[in-house]
C-alpha cells in the first residue's frame, strides 16, 4: 500500500519537475485529518531554493488527478495529506484476499540464525529464555518474507562445564570404566546420569571449583583432555549430551521453539587445525604472553577493541576459537548470505573481535550481524532471580506460568476440562513471548505476570483471546466456511475502513521489522488490529446483521482479520487456541 501510494506521489513530483526520491509516503500521524502524508516538499524545496509549501501545491494538485486519490492537500508549512478512495482501497482488498504472501513482499536471500545458545549439562536458566523467544521469532518473519532461513542452536557442549561435571562425577563415583586411562569407546558405556541429577551437579560443581583449587585444575585438565579426544572422556560426554539434548529439546518445544540444526562448539573442533593453518598462513597470528592472538584494533574506534585470542598458553581452545571455526563449517555447509547471532548485548565486544578476525581471515562469505538483547528483570528492576534469589531454573519458571494461566482459564469457564492444559499451555507462552516480543530487543524490560497474562491491554493473551472471539462470531455463520477467499465491494462504516486500511499495512511491518530485526514492530501491527476490530466488534453485529449483503461483507472482513491475526502471531511464535 505505502509502496503503490509512494510512487503515485513521486509520479507526481517528477511531474513538476522535481527527485522521485522525495514522493515517500507514510501513514499520518494526524489520522483525524487524513490517512496519508507525504513531507517530501521538505526536501525538495532545499534542493530547488523554494518555499515547501509551493512544492506542495503544485504536486498536490497533480496527485488530485490520480482516481485512487480521494483529496490531496498542501497543508502549511509543506506537508501533503492523503486520503485515497474506497474503490482503490477495495481492489487492494481482493488482491490481498488471493495472496498466498498476505501482502508480505518476498526476498531471497539465505540467513544461518544463531540463537538459543544453551549450554550442555547445565540447566536452561532464565538467561536463555530471551535468545529463544526473539530468535524463533526473527526466523519466522525472514521465512515469512520468503528468505531460506537455517535456525542453529549451538550448543555449548565443549567447554570448561563439562569438565566441570565430569570431574564431580569422578569424585562421586570414581569407579566409573569411563575414568580409566585404557577405556576404549568400543566398550560401550553403561552408566545413566539423569537430568536431575546434572541439574544438582553442575552448580555443586561450579560452586565448588571456586573455592578448590585442585578441583579447578581437575575440570579444566578433564576438559583439555577430552577436546583432544580421551575416549573414556567421550563416551561420558556423548551421555552427557544425550540426556541434555532430550531435556533441552522438551524445553524448548514446550516454548514453540524449534531448531533444524543442533550443531554446537564441539562439531567446530574439526575445523580448528584449519583455521590455525589459515590464520598462520596468512600471518595474522601473534604470540602474546605465550598466546597465539589476533589484532582486531581498527583506527577510528572510539573504545579499544583489544586482540582477539585464539589460543590462551594452555593451548585450549576459547569461546572465539571456536566461533571461528565453525565459521568455516557454516560456510562449507551452508554458504548463507547472512548470519544473525541472537544472543545477549553483553557479548557485543566478543562478537565485534570474531567478525573482524573472519574478515581479515576471509573465513566466510555472509554478512555478519550481532543482534544483542537486554535483560529479563525482576520488579526490583535486577535480573530476574528465584524468591531467594537464585538463578531461575527455565523449565521452573514455565510451569509456574502455565499454572498461572490455568487458573485465569478456569475462571473464565470458556475452555473444556480436556482444553485446559494445552489451552493453559499456550495462554502462557503467549503472554511470555508478547511481553518479551513487544519491547524493542535492545531494551531491558521487567517482568511482570500479572499484566502479562491479563486479557485486555497490549497482551498476548488480549490477542489469542481476539481470536476466539472471531472464532465465535463465524461459528454462529454457517456460510464463513466457505469464505476463505473474501471478495469486497463496499466500505460501510469508518471502522471498516481503518481495519482494511491497516490490513493492508501488514507488508510494511514485516519490512520494519525484518530492516530492524527487530519483532516488536509486530507486536504493534497485531495489537492495532485486534484492538480496531474489537471496536468494529463493539458496534456492529455479524450474524445478527439482517442486510444480508452488509453481514456477507463483514463475515469476509472477519475471515481475513482472522487469517492475518494468527500469521502475525506466528511469527511470533505464538499458537492460537479454539476458544478460552
Ligand atoms: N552458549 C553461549 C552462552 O551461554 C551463547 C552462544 C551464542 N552463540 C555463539 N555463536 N557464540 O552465553
């Protein structure tokens, strides 16, 4: 719509004269005046030496000429207000209700998104609610918009944690095959370690190694030995990694997140040799203090970024290590155009050294993208933490939203016994992710369940439950059912007319947001939608409409408000529900 009415504007610019490039139309900011407006003249008038407002008129009484142009107007001291006609906003309305691509416009290129970040053997915490939401999100809306689109989790399952759980479970149980210098993979592994039990050992583990000195130097000489492939070691691990990937995968499902890869640091060790040769090869490594680093300095930064190391003197591998190497995978694998790293702002100097180093390596051909976040807090306005303020267990803190929601659910009576916990289920997730979601990433945001799940406001739940409510509304008209592809003839009411003029935005947000990677921009559009509609919904009837002709009209309207609401909050990641 924006893109159609921007060239009938530079149509007209160009008439009198002026740059194309100056007919930008945007929705008014006054919309008790107008639909429409252009700031153009602005612009144009620095260029020519002459007063906006003469511009104005002159392309304004142009537009006028246009039959999708309803009025044009120079207003003072420049600006051009639009409205357009319901005819011209009626045939945008069929071609909307026969696009497949709901007005989204469509790319092409290839994007590998990184995000979810969690970490084997320790429990998913609250930290990682955030990579999860927001990059299952930015992945829905590049696939919307018709990009090839690869979600990777990687893992963290190569570091000093896993020695860390490794060394506890050999002062628990030193009589584990796995620990013996000649145990042979081939042996096969017999122990289980339960996720419970990770879940203890891990923070027993890490507590411990704070205040041992002997443990440390264990974890971290266990952790050195198996990168460099000590069987016993491996077979433990790959249980480790098979009890974690379970949990993890139950986890994330139960949030709608879904990855198609699962690859993690350890699948990046058979690149590192390489990446070494590489580097070596092309003389960028330097030895620091008995480390192998990399100068990522740049003249111009406005704070140092210091080398990146590549190799500390132990001669383990780093967190950057192997992000660089499994560049090289990514590469070989999947050459993408793009790749985004979801994952927490506070990394943002890690990821400026990484991009640089596989710049000046030539390691990958995509463009590299931190898109950092902010934090979840408490209403204490600190990073939200368990009653005594521990690190809150993810899994702890979904369930007690489902429970939450469930009890709102029952209250409401809407929603049948054998519903309720996947209506629960849903309602809760809903109200996680939209208050997440609705605040630009790079903001913090507190956490707060009680306007979270409320049913009415800028709320997930406020918009599942719109959605019921047109489910209601078209299961009292028989005929909807075969209304899947509305045709419109007719604008009855001013109410209408906005919710097709915003329907028609739709292409726009999912170009904000995409340009921004940034979902909150469809937080907006969606909650503007619901809430027209329940004002459409608060006047006017549909199946009790006698006009047989209007309540056709308006059961269309219904349908594709409908279809529109649920694709919006798809890519959200939210599920809608029957009714609640
Ligand atoms: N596992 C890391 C963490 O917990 C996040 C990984 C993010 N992705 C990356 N390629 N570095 O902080």
């Amino acid at each position: 719509m924006l893109k159609k009415l921007s060239e009938m504007v530079s149509n007209a610019f160009v008439q009198c004269g002026y740059d194309a490039s100056v007919g930008t139309v945007i929705v008014s900011d006054r919309p008790d005046l107008c639909q429409f407006q252009c700031n153009g003249a602005f612009i144009a008038a620095k260029k020519a030496k002459k007063a906006p407002m003469s511009i104005a008129v002159d392309a304004a009484d142009i537009l006028r000429q246009n039959p999708a142009i309803q009025s044009a107007e120079a207003v003072a001291p420049g600006f051009i207000n639009i409205k357009v006609t319901d005819a011209f906003i009626l045939e945008l309305m069929n071609q909307l209700a026969g696009d497949a691509f709901y007005g989204i416009p469509q790319r092409k290129e290839a994007i590998l998104i990184d995000y979810g970040g969690a970490n084997v053997a320790k429990p998913l915490h609250i930290g990682h609610l955030r990579a999860a939401i927001i990059g299952e999100s930015l992945k829905r809306i590049a696939r919307a918009m018709g990009c090839k689109v690869i979600g990777d989790v990687h893992l963290g399952d190569w570091g000093l944690q896993i020695g860390l759980v490794m060394a506890e479970l050999e002062t628990r149980f030193p009589d584990w095959a796995c620990f013996k210098d000649s145990f042979r993979l081939s042996d096969g592994f017999s122990q289980t370690v339960s996720i419970d039990e990770l879940c203890e050992i891990y923070p027993c583990a890490s507590e411990k190694s704070k205040r041992d000195e002997v443990f440390r130097g264990r974890a971290k000489d266990m952790t050195a030995d198996l990168q460099s492939g000590r069987e016993g070691y491996l077979a433990l691990w790959k249980e480790i990694m098979r009890v974690s990937i379970e949990d993890l995968q139950s986890n994330y499902s139960k949030l709608n997140v879904f990855f198609d890869v699962w690859y993690g640091e350890s699948d990046a060790e058979q690149y590192v040799p390489e990446l070494m040769r590489s580097l070596s090869d092309q003389g960028l490594l330097r030895e620091s203090d008995g480390a192998l680093v990399v100068d990522v300095g740049e003249e111009g930064d406005k704070a140092a970024v210091p080398p990146i190391i590549i190799k500390k003197s132990d001669h383990s591998n780093m967190y950057s290590t192997t992000d660089l190497a499994t560049l090289i995978g990514r590469q070989r694998e999947f050459d993408p155009d793009a790749i985004w790293y979801v994952v927490d702002k506070r990394q943002s100097l890690h990821f400026t050294q990484v991009f640089r180093c596989a710049r000046k390596a030539g390691l990958i051909r995509a463009a590299l993208e931190h898109l950092g976040f902010g934090t979840m807090n408490g209403s204490d306005g600190k990073p939200y933490k368990t009653r005594d303020g521990g690190v809150m267990r993810l899994s702890d803190f979904v369930t007690a939203i489902i429970d939450a929601a469930g009890e709102k659910i029952a209250e409401s009576g809407f929603v049948t016994a054998a519903d309720q916990d996947d209506t629960a289920q849903k309602v809760a997730v809903a109200a996680i992710k939209f208050g997440d979601l609705n605040n630009h990433r790079l903001k913090d945001y507190i956490f707060d369940i009680d306007r979270f799940l409320a049913f009415e406001g800028k709320t997930g739940s406020y918009l599942i439950y719109t959605v019921t409510r047109i489910n209601s509304i078209l299961k009292r008209v028989p005929e909807a059912a075969d209304r899947n592809t509305p045709h419109f003839s007719r604008v009855y009411s001013d109410i209408e007319r906005d919710i097709f003029l915003h329907l028609l935005l739709t292409g726009q947000a999912f170009q904000t947001a995409f340009n921004e990677r940034a979902p909150n921009f469809i937080c907006d559009h969606a909650y503007r939608l619901a809430s027209l509609f329940s004002t459409f919904y608060h006047d006017y009837h549909v199946s009790g409409e006698t006009d047989m002709v209007k309540r056709d009209a308006r059961i269309g309207m219904c349908v594709m408000v409908r279809s529109l609401l649920v694709k919006l909050l798809d890519v959200l990641g939210i599920q809608t529900v029957e009714s609640m």
